[in-house]
C-alpha cells in the first residue's frame, strides 16, 4: 500500500475511504471497531496526497490507516479500555507513544477496535460496546484481549494495528482469526499511553504489539515501534537484532505442555511445520522446556497476588461497579491464588527460577515451535470453561518468561484458521518474524474470510 502511495498508483484518500467503507460494511456481522475517526483520518489522507504531489520526504508507512485497541491512547479520542467506569471518559491528551511512532512514519489512525472489559477476557464482550464475532464463523469469538483488532484485519477493515498481550492477547486473537502477530521481549516496546498503565508485579508479563495479515509487515512496524521514550522506565534501550540468515536454524518442537491436550489438527499442524524445516536443512529435536507445566499456575498465582489488588483499585478509580461476565471468569480463578507475603517470596523465587530454566533451554535453540491454543476459534461464552481455560497456558508460558512470541496461520480446519506460535531468544523478536515468514512461504498466512472486501485492502502495508 505504501509503494502504491508513493508512485502516485493510488492516493491515500481512496485508500482510507476504501478502509471506512470496509469497516462500515463490517460492522453489523463483526462489531469490531467501537470509535470510527473517519472526519480526522480524511482530513490527514489529504495532507498527506498533497505532501506526494509535492515530492515532499515521505515516511515509510506515509498515508497508510492502521487501527488502535481501545486501551491504547490516541490523541483526540476516549480510551475506554471496554469498562463502563470509561464509557465517558475525557479524550485522550496525546497519543501514546507507538501511535505517535505509527503517525511519525505518515501512517494515519483511522479506528479504535473492540476488546473485553479492562482486558480480562479471551473473548471479546462488554457492556459499553456489546460482542465482538470472528470472521471465519460469526458463531465463534475472535478471542481475546485484542480481539476488535484481529477480526478487523481479517475481514480487510486494516491493514495494520496495535494490541497488547499479558497471557495471549495478540496471539489468540490472531490465531482465531488466522493472521500474524507478535508479543515482543518483555520491555522491548514502551507502554506509555496504555489503560491501564505500566508498572506493578505483573509489568513483566504483558506488552503492546503489532497484528497484520502479513509478517512482512510486522518487520516494518517492529523498526518503526523499537525504541525507548524517556517515560516507560521498563522499556530498556535495546537494539533490534537481526537475524543471521546463514546459519542452521536449531527447531525444538512440541505440541503437550502437560497441562492441556490439544485436537489432532492442532497437533498435526505443528508437526507438520517442524518436518517442512527438517527438509530443508534446519536442525529440529522435539523438547519442551522442563517445567513448562507450571506456567499457567505462576502466570495466575502473580496476577492473583498482585494484579488483582490493583484491578480492584482501578475499577474503583474509573468508576466501574461491575465487570462483564466474560471477564469475571478470569478475575475469579485469579483472586484463588493470593497469599500470605512468605507465599509471595516463594512465588516470586519460583517465577526466576522458571526464567531461568527458559533461558538454559534456548542456549541449545534458537526457536521452538508450539501450538497458540489446542483448538482453532471457540463458540462464544466457552473461553472460560474447565479444560479450555487452562489450554491458554500455552502462551502464557511466554509471558511468564518474557521471551518474544509470534504467531502465523499454517493450517486450517472445517473453515477455521489454524496457526503456530514461534517463540525466539530473548531480545530475537525478528528471529520469531522471520520463521514467521518462512512458513508463509511455504503456502501459510492469511486466507481472506467469505466476507466482502476490497481487492487491494489484501495488499501488504
């Protein structure tokens, strides 16, 4: 879309008026997007065709729309992070930083997208907004927390959008609607601007991140978002790396975590995966980390032990009396875990030593592959049962350790997208894209949904 801006083939107001026509045909069957910005977003298309006419320097994204999960700032608008407390609340000062980033490169923000209440959910629901649907099957939900952003990309309403991740928020939404994206290393992207906030126990475990249809596009964005801000004092000044394209890549695989058992085709899926790099020189054993199983009851005993004390404290301080029930599901099992402080000093003993054990096991990988959920997309209002929830620990496991996880549709079952999660070294957050890549090569990425859509809104950024 950029290279068609910048030969002229196309102008950035056809494109965003093509994008706010999708979103609008979309929005009765998917209600995705919650805040249209359509008066800003026309008025920045045509600066920005008339900066092209006048063969102006033009950033690499410049007159490209991207979307915004409604806990992330854009200037101008409400952030509502889903909760009714938000529902009316003051328009957001500034952009966050990764949308001021977004914006520098001349990408224009066009929509914020759907998400469940305060982020708790994999499914996304509400009481300010109502349900979110998947493309594939308007039966299942696009998941959760990012799940406005990933149906939407899907269904060609964006080509690119920022979410956030603190148990699988950008994995599964991207899994359930079959496009790519990525939980960066912990600490890699700043946090500024995000609702709620950065900081406490739990700032380890989650991230803000780019979804797209196309891996290639997470790259791009990736260089664009990198970077600390002066604010977020979690986010180190650490260099992206490279991958180094020469060397043999060394592919661990698995597909049990011993904690939930996944459908054949999830499995068949990975394995599948792991044998087409095995053909092609790359050096793959099927491991697991030792103790991978304790992830799920680390991740919900710390948010239990202090994520829900600051939960409580900030509904009090939006005002929110209630919480959806899709997001009580996930509060309540958490409040299970809380403790006496001498618990927490174990807890916390037990979260290192868990880190510790990850990093040992890449000294010997570069990459493991593993299933993002034991099944492709649930029925709505079955996130929360037993079984189903705890088969969220596989990404949970890579918050916990902090490391960079993506994911990118390899598969599909009965209509519904099938995808893999590659996780890299800590800090190799391109690594992760580039396998990404690979496996679109071979045939993998995005598939569009039976849903109308615009020919060149299936382009890449």
């Amino acid at each position: 879309m950029a290279a068609l801006l910048r030969r002229r083939e196309l102008s950035s107001c056809e494109l965003v008026r093509q994008h706010l026509a999708q979103i609008a045909r979309l929005h009765a069957p998917l209600n995705a997007a919650v805040e249209v910005m359509a008066e800003t977003a026309l008025a920045a298309a045509r600066i920005a065709d008339e900066r092209v006419s006048s063969r102006e320097p033009c950033g690499p994204l410049h007159g490209v729309p991207f979307t915004v999960k409604d806990s992330i700032d854009v200037a101008g608008v409400r952030s509502t992070a889903g909760t009714l407390g938000r529902k009316l609340a003051s328009a957001a000062q500034q952009d966050a930083t990764l949308v001021r980033r977004l914006r520098q490169a001349g990408a224009i923000p066009i929509a914020k997208t759907n998400l469940p209440d305060l982020l708790f959910a994999f499914e996304t629901d509400n009481f300010v907004f109502g349900r979110t649907n998947n493309p594939y099957d308007l039966t299942r939900t696009p998941g959760g927390s990012s799940g406005g952003e990933a149906a939407l990309i899907a269904a060609c309403g964006s080509p690119l959008g920022l979410g956030s991740d603190c148990l699988g928020s950008i994995r599964v939404p991207a899994a359930f609607c079959g496009i790519t994206g990525i939980k960066p290393t912990s600490g890699r992207l700043p946090r500024t601007g995000h609702v709620p906030p950065f900081g406490g126990w739990i700032e380890r475990f989650w991230q803000i991140g780019p979804l797209a249809r196309w891996t290639e596009d997470l790259v791009l964005a990736m260089k664009l978002l990198a970077g600390e801000d002066g604010n977020d004092f979690t986010s180190p000044p650490a260099p992206l790396i490279e991958p180094d394209g020469a060397r043999v890549l060394r592919i661990a695989f698995f597909t049990d975590n011993g904690v939930a058992k996944c459908a054949p085709v999830i499995e068949e899926a990975v394995r599948k995966c792991a044998e087409e790099f095995a053909r092609e020189g790359a050096r793959i054993t099927e491991d697991r980390p030792a103790g991978i199983n304790e992830a799920y009851e680390l991740e919900m005993a710390i948010l239990g032990a202090d994520g829900m004390e600051s939960l409580d404290a900030y509904l009090r301080q939006s005002g929110s009396e209630r919480l959806h029930p899709v997001s009580t599901g996930m509060v309540d099992r958490a409040r299970r875990w809380r403790g006496t402080a001498s618990q927490l000093a174990g807890l916390w003993a037990r979260w290192d030593a868990f880190r510790f054990r990850m990093q040992a096991f890449f000294e010997n990988y570069d990459v493991v592959l593993c299933p993002v959920y034991t099944q492709p997309a649930l029925p709505h209002g079955e996130s929360d049962r037993p079984g189903n929830f705890e088969a969220f620990s596989y990404t949970m496991a890579w918050n916990v350790a902090g490391f960079p996880a993506a994911t990118v549709r390899c598969a599909e079952s009965q209509g519904l997208p099938v995808n893999v999660q590659v996780i890299a070294r800590l800090w190799h957050d391109l690594q992760a894209l580039a396998v990404c890549q690979m496996i679109e090569g071979r045939g993998g990425g995005w598939k569009a949904p039976a849903m109308e859509s615009e020919p060149v809104e299936a382009a890449h950024v």
